[in-house]
C-alpha cells in the first residue's frame, strides 16, 4: 500500500537526482540499469578480522560448548527465512542445538510464531538480541551459520559467520551467492525438503564442515577487506 509506493518513489528520486547511486550486490545494480537505465557503482560491505572467543559466557548462560549448535544471527524478520529453517531443522536427526540470536525487527507476533513453530524441539533456543562478548562466542564456536534469507542486500551477518571461520549455509539468492562463490553451501530458496537435507548432509559429515571452515575467513577478508572497499569509497567521492 502506502508503504511500497513511498519506497518506490524514494527509489526514483535517488535515481533521478544523486550525483551517483552505490549498491551492495551486482544483482541490485543490474536492477537499476534493467528498470531505469542508470549506471551506479558496486561497492560492497566490508569486513574486519575478529577476535575468535572461547565458549566462556555461552556455556554459562545456554549450556553452548564448541560445534554444539547451528547458528543464526541476524534480525527476526519474515524475510530472513526462519521459519523455513525451524521446519527444516525440526526434521534433522542430530544432537545438536539450533541458535536462533537476534532480536525482532517486525512485530513481536512474529517472533511468537516462530517460538510456537518450535515449542515442540527442545533443541530450539531464542537467545534474544546479542552483542558484544556474547555474539562474538556464537560466531566462534558454531558448529555451522545458516542464513536461509528470501531477500537480502548484501548479509553483512554472513560476512561476519565467513569472518570467524564458520562454514556457512545459504539459500540460492544471487545477494547470498555472489558473497561465498564455491566457499559454502546453498540451498534452493524457500525450499524447506531442500535446507532439510543441506542440514543433514552436513551434521552427518563433519569432515566436510571442517573442510568449509578452513578456507571461509581466509577468502572473506581477502574480497571484502575494509581497505578495498574504502578506497573504492574515497576515490567515487573524490571523483
């Protein structure tokens, strides 16, 4: 309703009157040529290199040691998939837990969907809103990081999940592709069966999570280090 066509006319304006437009995804930058023929520049998120944290305040506060859970971070939206992921999960034979942090950005229903959907898995744990030490040693000691967004425009969460050395699955969206290339699993979007068996596979085969693991922080801070995207930044603006 009113909502959408305020954002639309926000979205032409910017497109009409900005010296120059920067985008976090090159699939937002194709949709800026396609619809108005305006050319803008990809600049992406950045990430720095963290300060991996042993379980400490995790396992005093949640009873979360080292690859015990899967993890989720990020705002509680219906857009960030976390339905698909309880219902998916739900079905996943394994002892591990499943870490859905982050506090809600939409209506508090929706957060209580989502805690009924899991009412019945008692492996299920809503940490609520995180910060500082404690979301550290979530992003540290995940087994894995899943995002199972239908929309994004450029994760910055997942930056963070690839920047701590997790292994990471992800829906199929090319906001979420472009990010891991060939350096983590995807899933087809909105695909429930599909996330269930990416799950499996990988609680099944740690080998192969250990494999992910080893190249995600190396590659993640080589093509998204804050140096680049800096000076890209600095040089349109000089411009």
């Amino acid at each position: 309703g009113f909502g959408s066509k305020y954002i639309h006319m926000g979205e032409r304006a910017a497109v009409r009157f900005a010296d120059e437009i920067i985008v976090l995804s090159e699939n937002v930058r194709q949709y800026f040529l396609d619809t108005y023929g305006r050319t803008t520049h990809f600049i992406p998120n950045g990430v720095s290199a963290p300060t991996v944290e042993s379980p400490r305040l995790i396992e005093e506060k949640w009873g979360l040691q080292k690859d015990s859970y899967i993890l989720y971070l990020g705002r509680i939206v219906p857009e960030k998939g976390e339905t698909y992921l309880i219902e998916a999960f739900k079905q996943v034979k394994t002892d591990k837990k499943l870490v859905i942090a982050g506090g809600s950005s939409d209506t508090e229903r929706y957060l209580k969907e989502l805690q009924t959907l899991a009412a019945e898995d008692a492996r299920i744990l809503f940490t609520g809103f995180v910060q500082g030490r404690l979301r550290d040693e979530l992003y540290s000691n995940a087994y894995l990081y899943c995002l199972p967004s239908d929309l994004e425009g450029m994760p910055l969460s997942l930056l963070e999940a690839m920047s701590y050395g997790n292994c990471c699955l992800v829906s199929d969206i090319p906001e979420c592709t472009e990010v891991v290339e060939d350096k983590a699993v995807s899933f087809r979007k909105s695909n429930v069966e599909d996330l269930r068996q990416k799950l499996q596979a990988l609680c099944d085969h740690p080998e192969m999570v250990s494999d992910y693991k080893k190249n995600a922080a190396g590659f993640i801070l080589n093509k998204y280090g804050w140096d680049d995207v800096v000076e890209k930044t600095l040089a349109l603006y000089r411009r």
